[in-house]
C-alpha cells in the first residue's frame, strides 16, 4: 500500500528522531584492528567524562595499549569444544581434586564460615579457584584495562565489555583497582578471576586474598540461585548457578564433577 506524502513525512521524522534519541547513536565506532583503536580512545573517553569518569582515570584509559595477545587468545579458545574427559585431562582434573581435598582440611575454619554465610560447601569454590588460577599460582600477567579497553573496542563483542570497561574505570575511581592491575586475557583479576562488572556486584574486598574472593565467588553463586544443601550436578538445582559463572558446558560439568570428588563424593 503506497502512503500519503504527509503520512511518509511524518514516518520519516519518526526514524529522524529515533535515532537521534537511542542510546548508542553516538557511541565510539568499534573495529576490528588496532588501526583505529587511538580513534575508539578519544571517542569513548569523550562519552566517559560525560558519564562522571574523572580526569584521572581517563588519562589512564587514553594509556591503555591495544592488546593484541587478548586479541589472539579471545579468537583462540579451543579446549571449550573439547570433551568432558579430554577438558579434565588438558585442565589437570587429578591435581586440582588433591590440592582441593588438602586445602579443604587445612582451611576448614575459613570454607565452614563461607558455607555458613552463603550455603555454598567447599567442593565447587576449591574447584572453581583451582581451575581458574591454579589455587592463585597464574592470575595474568596482562595490563586489566589494556585487555578489557580493547575488547570494549572489537566490534566482536564490544556491547558486553563496555559494562565491564565502565565498571572497571567506577573502580579505578573509587580506588578498589589500580590502573596498573594485571590480569588474564579477558581482563579477569584475583583468585578466581572476577571480571570488574561482576566485582562491583558481588566482590567483598580485595579479590587478590583468597579469603575475599572466595567468599566473593560464594556471593556471586548464591546470587544467582544457589540454594543450602542443594545437589549442583547436572539436573539439579544448583548447577544452574554453576552455568551463570561460566558460559562454556564443559567447563561447568567440570566444576560440578571436581567440586564433588572434593566434597567426598566419585
């Protein structure tokens, strides 16, 4: 059906204004080389500013490098299509599940206090801390804001690590982090590799203790449905939990496996 003129005019404003008032209209362009990330830093740090991001902290943004390594490593993630039993044995399943059992006895006073507080037992903390950084052994060596600064900027996923850029510079503000704070690939930081949106919402101090972050992973899970005295294998109702801290199936089959052999379970 053809419309009017003044019905096409009005339509047409209609789109003129829409997309001046959607959020993002004007938000810095991504791409997908370091070409324009120099580009990507002056536009965002504009939109920074007017967001309340202090002086400071911008200049520590427009300091930030195009991290080429976070790059690769984000295109490179292979051992999430791997199966259950070949993930266990690339991850050190074995090693984890030993160190787990030791630390569950040797730190027994700090796990019954998290349990206590948050209903989440031992099992799936130790498992997730060993998987993560080897009990705090391997937290990154990469610059934290280097790495999420230019995975805001790749167009792959630029919606998802713009919350987490944001975030990251709220706590730079704040001075819970450090410009300087280093990290793993995808910006993740502490002992059990919190990403800043997620440490803003669930963190209790200082994620490089490993008291904080336990106790903060605990928080996160609980937040997201963990229920006391719940089973957290496959099909029941914790391991949903388990699925929001890590998108990839194995890894949370992973989780669910180790943190039972931990608890005392085969």
């Amino acid at each position: 059906m053809t419309q009017s003129k003044p019905l096409a005019t009005a339509t047409f404003l209609a789109f003129v204004l829409l997309a001046f008032f959607t959020p993002h209209a004007h938000a810095a362009q991504c791409g997908s080389t370091s070409a324009g990330f120099e580009s990507w830093k002056q536009q965002f740090a504009g939109e920074a500013r007017a967001k309340g991001v202090s002086a400071a902290t911008v200049s520590a943004l427009m300091a930030t490098n195009y991290a080429q390594t976070t790059i690769n490593a984000d295109r490179g993630q292979r051992s999430f299509s791997l199966s259950l039993d070949q993930f266990l044995a690339k991850r050190g399943a074995a090693t984890i599940v030993a160190r787990g059992r030791s630390l569950k006895q040797s730190q027994g006073a700090m796990f019954a206090s998290i349990q206590s507080r948050y209903g989440v037992p031992p099992g799936p903390l130790l498992a997730i801390w060993g998987m993560e950084t080897g009990f705090g052994s391997q937290r990154g060596n990469q610059n934290m804001l280097s790495s999420i600064a230019t995975l805001a900027y790749d167009c792959r996923r630029s919606a998802y690590f713009t919350e987490h850029l944001y975030a990251a510079l709220q706590l730079i503000d704040r001075g819970a982090l450090s410009p300087s704070q280093r990290g793993s690939m995808h910006g993740e930081v502490g002992q059990t590799q919190f990403m800043p949106k997620n440490i803003l919402a669930y963190g209790t101090g200082n994620l490089e203790v490993a008291a904080n972050a336990l106790a903060s992973t605990a928080n996160f899970l609980k937040a997201h449905g963990w229920r006391a005295g719940a089973g957290y294998q496959p099909g029941e109702p914790n391991f949903a939990a388990i699925q929001e801290w890590n998108a990839a199936g194995v890894y949370q089959k992973a989780i669910a496996l180790m943190g039972r052999q931990i608890d005392g379970g085969e």
